[in-house]
C-alpha cells in the first residue's frame, strides 16, 4: 500500500518567531482529518533552512508530542553544517524518531566522496534509519544512479525522498533498488511517479489536499486510469493557483479559512498581502468548501 505524508509546515507569529500552536494545529489537522500515514518534519515546506538549531529541535519536538505515535514521522536534519546536522540526528533519534532524513550537503560543490562521508558521519553512532532528500532544484546537488548505489551501502539508508522530475532516473532506481523505499516528491506529477513503482509520496500540498491524493492513489491502484488523471487534472489547478500566491504563505492562508490557525511564513518570505489573503479565500471556496 503505497503511503502518503505530509511535509508539515512550520507555523511562524508575526515577528518570525515559531508559533507553537499553529504547528500542534497543523499536525492534529494531518492526523484528524487528513489521515495521513506520516508527517516529513523539518523539510523545505518547514522552512527549516532559515531555523537555528534549537528552532528545528523545538519542531522536532512538537511533531513528535502531538503526533504521539499515531503516524509514522520523519526528521529532517540535513544542512550544509555537519556539526548541527549530527546534533539534530542524535536528538531526534533520542526523542524517539526512528527515521531520519537528510539534504545532501549544498552551496559548495562538494565531491561525491565528501558527500558520502556526510552521510555515513550522520548516521554513526545514530540507531535511526535514513532517507536520502535528493531535490536537485533547490538544493544544486543532483546524484546519479550509481552515486544512490554506493550511499545505498550503508544499510541503515533505506531511501530516498524524490524531489525531482527526472522521470528517467526515478524508473532506473525502481529497477536497481527493489527493495529501498522512494518517495516521490513533486505532488503536480504524481500521476507520472505512480506507474513507476514508487512506495508513496511526501509533499506540501497534502497539508491541504490529502483527500484528493489518497483517492488519485487508490484510482491508480483499482486500475481506474479516468479518475486517476480527472483528479490529478483537479489537484494541479488547485497546485498552480497555490504556486501563483506564493505557496508557502498561501497554504497556511487556506489552512485559515478551514479554521487552522497555521499562522505566517518567516521573512524573507512574503508576510499575506490583502491580495494574496484574497487568492487564498478563493482558493479555499474553488476547492475546499
Ligand atoms: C519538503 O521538503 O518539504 C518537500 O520537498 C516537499 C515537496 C514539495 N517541494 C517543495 C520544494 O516544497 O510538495 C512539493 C511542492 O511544494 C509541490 O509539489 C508544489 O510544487
């Protein structure tokens, strides 16, 4: 059964500091309502590159008390700083997390050697299992199908988070690796990572539009190819308009209308404009009433 997540969101108050109880909201609305199978704490959807340590220790810590052990979760604790990377591993793994997840290290053109040794460093001394957050776009650090075979040594990395639309690449690792777990990441291209075999999918827009997601997947696997691509034809118009109001910002804006007090984006990302919180309300009533 293929499973979906979540890349929960961090909620932030108007001076850009976390806001505990939009985050417990989110994560209950997940649970509650969404009835997701896990929730990816901690990833690009959180934010969590313009966190300081201990902000993505408090998210951490906040997913895991609220989710009290009802889904599966995910930290994320990648970053271009090993020193805190292995600090969040250790403390997710003794709060309990049983998966971590991490970004290749990024900005400075590290080798595939180096890139390596980020990996196994992390997860020495850590009993966690790992999944590989490849997003080539943001993160600027694109691996190949081989360079995936030598990280996939260490068999505490059980996987990879897909973040990607090299269509090619993802069928090439289904092939070679029928046994680590992919999670696709691009929500719009869903219908396009299913037939490849993926295990399930992490992403933002699940926050919102899980429903729809859980009833695309369970189309594809009832052979219903129809309403496979009528759904995901509804969830890219919805993506789109979300993408074209600024997503992330956008996203905690409907969350608003449905009564979830997600609260703002952290600057530099865009604090709602009049115009925007209005894109967001007919987002909500186009998609969601
Ligand atoms: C993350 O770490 O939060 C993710 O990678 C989740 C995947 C999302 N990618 C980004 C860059 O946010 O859900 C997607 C994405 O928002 C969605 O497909 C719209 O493009």
């Amino acid at each position: 059964m293929k499973k979906l997540y979540s890349a929960l969101m961090t909620a932030f108050n108007g001076d850009d500091t976390i806001n505990e109880q939009g985050i417990r909201e989110m994560v209950r609305y997940n649970i509650d309502v969404n009835k997701i199978d896990g929730l990816y704490v901690g990833g690009s959807t959180g934010e969590s590159f313009m966190l300081s340590t201990e902000e993505r220790k408090l998210v951490y810590k906040i997913a895991y008390e609220e989710t009290a052990g009802k889904v599966d979760l995910i930290a994320q604790v990648g970053s271009v700083n090993l020193t805190e990377a292995k600090e969040l591993a250790k403390y997710a793994a003794d709060l309990g997390y049983k998966t971590i997840s991490a970004v290749p290290p990024f900005y400075y053109h590290f080798t595939f050697e180096q890139i390596k040794d980020y990996y196994d460093q992390i997860l020495a001394g850590v009993d966690v299992q790992l999944i590989i957050y490849s997003i080539p776009a943001l993160s600027g650090v694109s691996l190949s199908l081989d360079e995936f075979g030598k990280l996939f040594e260490n068999p505490k990395i059980i996987g990879v988070k897909y973040t990607n639309n090299d269509f090619l690449l993802l069928q090439r690792l289904r092939s070679a690796f029928p046994d680590k777990k992919i999670y696709f990441g691009t929500d719009e291209m869903l219908i396009s990572a299913l037939p490849l075999g993926i295990d399930g999918a992490i992403g933002s827009t699940f926050n919102l539009n899980a429903k729809r997601a859980k009833a695309e997947i369970a189309a594809y696997e009832a052979g219903d190819m129809k309403k496979v691509f009528e759904l995901q034809d509804v969830s890219n118009k919805l993506i789109l308009a979300l993408i074209d109001n600024d997503i992330y910002p956008s996203l905690k804006l409907v969350f608003e209308e449905m009564g979830v007090h997600a609260g703002y984006s952290k600057a530099p990302m865009s604090k709602p404009s009049a115009e925007m919180k209005a894109g967001a309300k007919k987002i909500y009533e186009t998609y969601f009433k």
